[in-house]
C-alpha cells in the first residue's frame, strides 16, 4: 500500500472479508442445514443421526425445544416429519409464526422469569404424562437455563431465584461451577427433565454452545447424567463464600443439607435415552475457515484461550498471528487468517451497552493500530451482551476513525462500546440468528 486512500482501500476490504467469513460461517452452520444433515424423516420414520425411530410405532410422541435456538429446531423438525407432532417450545424471543399443536413460551435470558417457570412447570406436567409407549424428542440449545426453570425448592421464590443467579454470576466463579451450583437447585436442570420422562423413550436433538467435551453444561444438561455433585456444590459455596450473599430460603437449603442428588448415569431415566450433537461451535469454525480458504487465505484454528480473560486473549491471539505472520518464507507469502471458537470473559463494572465480543474487539484496537491486522469478534446467536450487535469489527485505523486512545479507553472503562462501534459502522448486525453455537473470533493479516 502507497498512499493513504490505498490503505484505507485495503483496510475496507479486510473488514468486508472478515464479515463474508461470519456470514459465511452463519449461514452454512444454521440449524436447517444441522437438520437437512442429520434429521430426515420418510414415510414416518424419523431418522435422527444413527438412530431410526418409528413414529407410528408410538402411542404419543411429544416434542420439548428450549433455548435461544428453540423456534427454528421446532420448525426444521416440522419441515420433516409435517404436522403431526405436539409438544412446548420455550425461548427468549418471539416465534415468526406459531406452529399449530405446540404450546409456546416466552422465557427470560439471561435471568429466568416467570414466564421461565411457567414453561419449566408445564414442561414437566406434560413429561410426567408419558408412559413406555411414548416418545419424547427433546430438542435443547443454548440459554435453556434460565429460559426454562423451576426451584427443587418451592420455598425458593422467583425474586430469591433472580437473586441467586446474580450472586452466582458476579461471584467470579466459572460457569461450570455455577452450572453445578444451578443443577441442583433445579427441578429441570441436571438430567431431571430426562428422569419426569421416565420410563419413556428419549432422544435429545443438541445445538451445543458449550465445549465439546462438556455436553451436559448445555442448557445445564436437562436430559443427561449430571457429571457434578452436592459435595462440589457445597465445595463452591465456601469457595466463594456463597451462602452470605444467597437469599435465606437458598442458604438454608445448603445450611439444612436439603439438596437432593441430580441422576448420574446409572439412573434408570437414561436406558432408553439417546443423545445426538448435530451443531457445535465446531461446525461454525470449519465453515469460516472453509469460506478463508477458498478467498486464498492460509487458515489456523487456535481455541486454547477459551473461557480467558477478553484482554488477555487479545493479547494472546494477536501475538500468536504475529508469529505466524513471521514464519511464512518471504517468498510465499498469502494472507493469513487465525480463528478462535468459544468465549471470552468481561466483569462488568459498568452500566454501558455492549457485550464480551465487542469489549474485545475494542481491546484489539489499540494493540493493533497502525497495523495491517483485522480482528472480528461477534457471537453467533446474533446477540452480544445487553446490545443490538452480534459483535464487531476492527483493524489498525480504528484507533484513529474512533477519535484517539481517550476516546477508546472511555468506551472500554464504561464497558460501553457499542455506540462506539455503531458510528463507526463497525458494528456486526444480523438480528437474533436463531442459533446459538458460542463466538467466533476472525483474525486477518498479510
């Protein structure tokens, strides 16, 4: 690049092909393509992944879809198997349309409501109905938590539950231990769902936003043997000093030794129960890199900063694209892109409006300016933190397009980074996708 309208030039199209990777990678892992891949259904015989169920072979099949990704499972199974099904379907946002013999709910995210235990109380009634001639299709993504919910306790009301998930948050506890924690307060968390459909036949359709190797912390694993224990529970608890800052009719609980154990693998409610992965974080990293290679970027894929520090990572991420960036031959040079999957953490101090995607994208603007570096960081479900924006965008002339360091420090400290973007014109907007398949981090050089 030789003047400065050529550097801008080249600055715009990074940006641009930072944004053709995310859409891209939207596209190709949205759950009606999760579906035409791994869910077919003939002459009513569903087909989910390995298994083959008979749908006529059943005295009733009931289908239970929560979580952000709730609406659009429910209508790729209907596109399969036609209006024959019944069943609940509980998320955060309203439906586009209705699907007629489906009970709907409007739960809240990221604390529960209580339209949440509405949902979470019919859930159960209608799963407690079934007998071994049944068929249940549980069909579970991301932000299942607190869009469906009831208390094992119902001495535990909906402000005390609000205010437990509050203190759990801001604890500083990692979301496995607050996983473990909310299971076992839980009627529907932590394999309970799969045991009030017990003896019934199970198979569970997941879009994971959660690692891997982790299944059950999906939407805290309402279908699947729970991995964790009270005493881990109680463990966490005086870890954090829990049980100062619980409501009394959730300390008591702890106090009293009232928890009950969640199922573990051995229960009864799992030996007719099957659970199939059709969309992963995975999914959405191999269809970016995909989408890099073919545009003739040499393409890496680096996930061990998951569950870091946002400043930190970008440290991290940035230096290991440098490295690479030094490694190529001279020669042989060709634009390079760093992916990184999973998800970043951000305390907020603050009451601005932005998310952890945004937060971190506006840390790498600073270490990245002047630099031929372009950094997007945006989520998945289409929704970052408490603002209207997937994530954003940046590369080395943000820092000066924003207005200067001060200007990015303020947005930084106020954790209000939205707006920022948005006057840019940086801001990924896609509206909620939903899926919900965890972040995507795009990193472009040449």
């Amino acid at each position: 690049m030789n003047s400065p309208s050529d550097r801008d030039q080249r600055f715009r199209e990074m940006r641009d092909a930072a944004r053709s990777f995310f859409t891209t990678a939207l596209q190709n892992a949205s759950v009606a393509s999760g579906f035409a891949r791994h869910v077919h259904c003939e002459r009513g015989v569903l087909r989910i992944c390995d298994d083959l169920y008979d749908l006529n072979s059943y005295s009733r099949v009931l289908v239970v879809s929560i979580g952000k990704a709730a609406h659009t499972m429910a209508a790729a199974l209907e596109a399969q198997t036609g209006s024959r099904l019944e069943g609940i379907v509980a998320s955060s946002v309203e439906p586009a349309s209705q699907i007629r013999g489906f009970r709907y709910f409007h739960g809240g995210h990221p604390t529960p409501t209580a339209e949440s235990i509405r949902a979470g109380e019919a859930i159960l009634k209608s799963l407690r109905a079934q007998d071994a001639a049944s068929l249940v299709i549980f069909m579970i993504s991301g932000g299942g938590s607190s869009i469906v919910e009831k208390p094992i306790d119902d001495e535990i009301s909906l402000a005390d539950l609000i205010a437990t998930y509050k203190t759990l948050v801001h604890s500083g506890a990692p979301i496995g231990e607050i996983n473990s924690i909310r299971k076992h307060l839980s009627a529907v968390k932590g394999g309970r769902l799969a045991q009030a459909a017990c003896p019934a036949q199970q198979v569970s359709i997941l879009v994971s936003d959660v690692p891997d190797h982790t299944p059950d912390a999906l939407a805290s694993g309402p279908t699947m043997p729970d991995s964790t224990s009270i005493y881990e529970c109680e463990r966490i608890a005086a870890k954090y000093d829990l049980l100062a800052q619980f409501p009394p009719s959730t300390a008591n609980l702890f106090r009293e030794r009232g928890l009950e154990e969640t199922p573990k693998s051995d229960d009864p409610a799992f030996v007719r129960a099957r659970w199939w992965t059709i969309l992963s974080n995975k999914i959405a990293l191999d269809e970016a890199a995909a989408a890099a290679k073919a545009a003739g970027f040499a393409v890496e894929v680096d996930n061990s900063c998951d569950d870091w520090d946002y400043d930190k990572t970008a440290d991290y991420l940035l230096n290991r694209l440098r490295e690479l960036r030094t490694r190529q031959s001279s020669g042989s040079k060709s634009p390079l892109c760093l992916l990184s999957g999973g998800e970043v953490t951000v305390t907020v101090r603050n009451g601005g409006v932005g998310g952890r995607n945004q937060q971190f994208a506006l840390a790498c603007a600073e270490k990245i300016s002047g630099d031929n570096i372009t950094v997007l960081s945006a989520g998945t479900d289409g929704i970052d933190g408490n603002s209207t924006a997937a994530g954003a965008v940046v590369d080395g002339s943000t820092l000066t397009r924003a207005g200067g360091i001060r200007a990015l420090h303020d947005a930084l400290t106020r954790f209000d980074t939205n707006p920022l973007f948005t006057n840019l014109g940086d801001a990924i907007v896609t509206g909620p996708s939903g899926n919900n398949l965890r972040d995507l981090r795009i990193l472009l050089t040449y």
